[in-house]
C-alpha cells in the first residue's frame, strides 16, 4: 500500500483465499494460475506521497 496510496496497514483477519487458471490466446502454450489472499486491513500512518498517479476507490 506504500507504493499505491502512502499509507502502512494493519494487517487483521484473515478472509479467504481466491484462485484462477486461464490460458492466455495470446500465450496459448503457457497456462496462468493467480493466487490471492484477501485480509481486513486498516489504514495506520500516512509515510509518503503515493507514486501512483491514478484516484483509487
């Protein structure tokens, strides 16, 4: 979250995990699989300037 908003977190419960597999037609040899883990997290302090430019919602 530093990068992308400037804010540490305090990272909380855990919620669940999420999977998806897909081949790519553009890649259509090489198989894809994203894992994410999902958690409750509050913002703490502001440290920096986010780097991104683009509004988060």
């Amino acid at each position: 979250m530093f990068e992308e908003i400037g804010f540490s977190l305090n990272v909380g419960e855990f919620i669940g995990k999420a999977e998806k597999h897909w081949v790519s037609p553009q890649y259509s040899a090489l198989s894809q699989h994203n894992i994410g883990y999902f958690y409750v997290c509050t913002l703490a302090d502001r440290i920096a300037v986010p780097l991104e430019k683009e509004p988060m919602r």
